[in-house]
C-alpha cells in the first residue's frame, strides 16, 4: 500500500459534510485533499485555513481547471450532483460524488455515460458501503449463509422536524428545501434503499409507498414496498421526524443478518448479528469486526481504484447506483400519485 501514491482531491463545495469528509482523511497516505472551491471566496479561503489545504478558488470552474487536481469530490445538494459531475468528468477528473448520486435514473445513467466518455472513474459516496461490517455482509451473502434471501427491512431516520413538519432548529437546513433535492427519501433513504440494493442482489420490478409531508413540502417520513424479479420483497422506511434509529434484517429461507450499516465505528468496532438456520431454535451470533471512519475508508478504496483498478472499489457499483436511484424515483412517484409504480428498465 506505501508505494501507492496519494491521489489529490479537490473539494467542489464547503458544507458540513466536506468538512467530515476533511476530517476523517486527516493523515490518510493514500487520499490527499489539494484544493477547495467555493462560489463565495472568503468561504473557500476560511475553509482552507481550517484544513490545511494548500489551494483554494472562489469558483467551482476554477477547480475544474486546476491541473494539479485529479479527482474531485462532491458535496454538493442534491439537485447539483448530476451537473457537477457531468462537468468534473469532461474536465477530465475522477468523481466521488455524496449520495444521492442522482435525483433520477436518468441522471444517474447520464453521469456514468460522462464518466464513460472520457475514461474517468465515478464513485457515488456512501461510507457504510467500505466499512469492513458491510463488506462481511456481502461476503455471507455471496455465500449463502442465510440461503435465498426472501425479505429485507431497512431503516434510517432522525428528527430535524417534529411531527407535525414543523422545523427543530430553524428552516434553513437544506434537506427541508423542496427545490434543492430534500426530503427524507434523498436523505436517509437513500441510505435504507442501497442497502436493499445490496442484499436483493437485483433491481426492484415495482414499488409502493406512502408518505407525510413537512411544513415546506418535502417528504417528511416514507415508507415503502419493493418487489423483485426473483420473489424477495422488501421495506424500506426513512424519517426525517423520528429518533435516530438505523437498522436492517435480512431473512433467507435458512437464516437471518441483522446491521446497523454504520457509517463509522467510533468505538472501533462495528458488529453483525448472524442465525445461520431455519428452525426458532438457532441462536443468533455475534461478529464483532473492525471499523473507522467511512470517510476515510470509501476515500482510500477510490484512491485504490483510480492507481490500481475497479477491483480495488469497495463501494456501489454502477448497477447498484443506478438500481437505487431509479427505485427511489419510483417510490417518490408512488408516494405522490398513489398505487405501485413499475421501475424503468
């Protein structure tokens, strides 16, 4: 791993989430920010002295151009992911861009083709995706130890409103902004919905959903049906309205995973629950396994991909990026206009 050499990020905004992502790299060997870029250039300036970074531009035009940056990282709201790193992938840059990716299967599908074109990577950012916890989920997946995988429950959700819609500290978060990509579903939807990506192994044929609404009109708290292609059916619930609470169950036809599909470990460590059998009377098992901070660990596995290859990416795949935007649309679009929507092919 020393002698691969760091790969320089520029940073396409200054949010709170950069300034985690800033955080959890701190030291990294293998991902070093260069750069920062902000439309207001006090902001850039500020948020490069906090950091340490060497460069900053009072553009988001200017980072594009800067030839010592190879990938830019995007934090972006939501509704600007698709335009930016459309534009990132035609100024030649790779692209870690947060989730959502996209706010629709057609964008999703446009940036990859961008990404395509001009022979640059494009990663969609969700750290629980690196921690070791979930790459064990994949690997008992891939080897069957719960079987065939029947139903999945995911669930993410926090309180920034109360139950009536009405904001807890302020109106100006931008999750609450119905014109920016908010709501619950592009937030910690997201999250519940890639998740079922992951353990369905399949894009949903259709979905079903109901949802309550915020005092400014973005989904505050939906809930969801997914069928798939094979016969497994899925949840998935999210709340911008609620008690933290962020878990999964996976049920096969000879065993169950339980996760919390944590994006850090602060504690160090990060654990699954395991059943491996069918009858009430097997016990569940717990794995405890090694964890960090996901900022860190999706940076390094994207810094491994662009020096080493595909193989070294431990995130979402292109398919499974494109499968959850494309199921997250039709669960916005059920939500609205009532009864199943079948997804785009």
């Amino acid at each position: 791993m020393n002698d691969v050499t760091p790969l320089r990020f520029g940073i396409l905004g200054t949010a709170n989430i950069a300034r985690a992502f800033m955080k959890g790299l701190a030291g990294s060997s293998l991902a070093a920010v260069e750069a920062v870029a902000s439309r207001d250039g006090g902001r850039a300036s500020a948020f490069a002295a906090e950091f340490g970074i060497p460069r900053h531009h009072a553009s988001y035009e200017a980072l594009l151009a800067d030839p010592t940056i190879e990938a830019i990282y995007i934090p972006l709201p939501n509704d600007m992911h698709a335009a930016w790193t459309i534009r990132a992938a035609e100024a030649g840059k790779h692209v870690l861009c947060e989730k959502p990716l996209a706010v629709s299967g057609a964008e999703a599908r446009a940036m990859f083709a961008a990404a395509k074109k001009r022979g640059v990577f494009l990663a969609e950012a969700y750290p629980y995706m690196s921690q070791p916890q979930t790459l064990r989920l994949r690997s008992l997946l891939a080897e069957g130890a719960i079987g065939r995988v029947q139903t999945i429950a995911a669930a993410f959700g926090f309180g920034i409103v109360d139950p009536e819609g009405k904001p807890l500290a302020g109106s100006a978060n931008i999750r609450l902004d119905p014109l920016r990509g908010g709501g619950g579903l592009l937030d910690a939807g997201t999250y519940a919905m890639s998740l079922v990506r992951i353990a369905a192994a399949e894009r949903p044929s259709r979905a079903f959903a109901t949802a309550r609404r915020t005092q400014s009109g973005v989904d505050q708290t939906v809930a969801a049906i997914l069928e798939f292609p094979s016969g497994t059916i899925a949840t998935v619930e999210c709340s911008l309205a609620t008690a933290f609470h962020r878990f999964a169950v996976i049920v096969g036809d000879t065993g169950v995973i339980e996760t919390n599909y944590a994006n850090h470990a602060p504690a160090g460590t990060l654990t699954l629950r395991v059943k491996r059998g069918a009858p009430g009377t097997v016990p569940f098992e717990t794995e405890e396994i090694a964890g960090g901070d996901g900022f860190r660990a999706e940076a390094v596995s994207f810094a491994r991909m662009v020096r080493l290859g595909p193989a070294e990416w431990n995130g979402a795949t292109q398919a499974e990026s494109i499968d959850t935007a494309l199921a997250l649309e039709a669960i916005a679009r059920s939500a609205r206009q009532g009864g199943w929507v079948a997804l785009e092919r």
